[in-house]
C-alpha cells in the first residue's frame, strides 16, 4: 500500500495511509517572522490555508520549537477537523489544554504503540534536540515517529541530532524502509544566533545507510535563510558519496 505524500515545508507533512489522514509538525503560517524579525520570513509559501484542513485525523508534534508546534497553525486545524486527535510530548499537550485544545483531543506521546487505525500504528521515539531530555514526569520533551503500515515502517525524526539512545532504539525498530530526516546541522555560527542545528547532511545519510533505509526524504532545510540548506548541497554530496538509499527531495508517495 503506498503512502501518498504532501510536503508542507519545514518539517511538515501530510500523509494519506488509505483514508486516514495524518499531519506531522505543520507550520502553516509567519509567526516566527512575527516574532523574530524579517530574517526568519518564511522562504516557502503556505502550503494550504490551516483553517482549510478539515481531514486531519492525526496531528503529530514533536516538540516545543514554534516552527513545530504554532498555536496560528493548530488552532484553526483542531476546529476545522472535528475529530483530529493530537499525539505530542507532555509538554506540548499541556501548552494544547492552556490554549483551549479540550483534553478529549489529545494523546501524550509514551514510548509505547498507539494504535491509530487498522493496519496503522505509532511509537514515539527519543529525539536529541540538541540531546535527549526528558520533562519533570518523566516524558521525553523532543520525540520522533515509527509510522508502521500495513507492515511497512517509516520514521519522522522530528529535530534531532546524532545520538546513542536514538540509534539504538532505531536498529532495534529495523526493518525501517523510509525516514524524513533533518539536515540543518548545528555549528557555532547558528547556535549563537539561537537556531538549534539538527544533523548535517553527511549524518543523516551515514544514518540512513547504518539503519538499511531504502528512501531517505530530507526535512529542515527550506524555510528559514539562517537556518537553510541548498539543495544543490544535498545533491551533490548524494551524488559524490553515492550512499545505498533513494534520495527524494519532493516526494509525493512513500
């Protein structure tokens, strides 16, 4: 069964697994340019009006970071698509309750499967942003999803560096065919204006290639100047490492 794709920038994206609709991280407005200046103005247009989307069934957020989790984007989306459940970090679904999300609509993001529909499952994995944590209660504040359907597995990493915890739990998840993953890496240059890198383009392929994946869909690299990356980049270093795996920069099927 394919698993038909919408990018909608950033991190975000739609996907169809049959007639259940899921949506991961959108970010559906200009809020950071709202409060941070026109350097970070939004590079990519709105993929579709938030207050439009009336068939999200899920919504999965990975963190905190406003370009992940935008009240502008997942208010309007939560009224829209009446039985659109959110599955999030602890802290994400409390910042959800205070802003008038009811708790009916909101799952917390465990280390266990969720189920979602037949054949379509969810497990919630540490992400290390810039390393992992966990909340007071014990929650991890920054996760990815393994998205299995109809026995197939996919991984969205959220914002996540390299780490021990996150590899090991990912081999452990194998056979994992296809992954979005981030590659605004950190350095020195973007931390000290605030941006949190994510991997570089060579770690989220020597990932890609130690986890056996077949499809490897970059994230994180086209809506903000400060924090982007060229897809000539991206490319090139395909092209010159010629690593094991399909690169899909705009992929509409999985």
């Amino acid at each position: 069964m394919n698993i038909q794709v919408k990018p909608l920038g950033q991190s975000g994206f739609r996907l169809a697994f049959g007639k259940t609709i899921v949506y991961i991280d959108p970010y559906l407005s200009d809020r950071v340019r709202e409060l941070e200046g026109e350097a970070m103005r939004r590079l990519t247009p709105v993929a579709c009006a938030p207050e439009a989307i009336d068939d999200a069934r899920y919504i999965l957020i990975s963190h905190m970071h406003l370009d992940h989790c935008d009240l502008a984007t997942l208010l309007p989306i939560s009224k829209a698509s009446a039985h659109g459940t959110f599955i999030c970090p602890n802290e994400v679904a409390q910042h959800l309750l205070q802003n008038g999300i009811p708790l009916e609509k909101i799952v917390v993001a465990g280390e266990s499967w969720i189920t979602l529909a037949d054949d379509l499952t969810v497990l919630p994995v540490p992400a290390a942003h810039p390393k992992v944590e966990r909340d007071p209660q014990g929650f991890f504040r920054c996760v990815g999803y393994v998205i299995e359907y109809c026995g197939r597995r996919i991984y969205h990493a959220g914002d996540t560096a390299p780490d021990d915890q996150l590899t090991r739990r990912l081999l452990e998840l194998r056979p994992i065919e296809s992954a979005f993953l981030p590659v605004n890496e950190r350095n020195y240059y973007r931390e000290k204006r605030g941006i949190v890198g994510n991997m570089s383009v060579r770690e989220a392929f020597q990932l890609a290639t130690d986890l056996g994946l077949k499809v490897v869909v970059p994230m994180h690299w086209d809506m903000f100047a400060p924090n982007s990356v060229y897809p000539e980049e991206i490319e090139l270093m395909y092209r010159l490492i010629q690593p094991p795996f399909k690169l899909d920069l705009h992929p509409a099927e999985l």
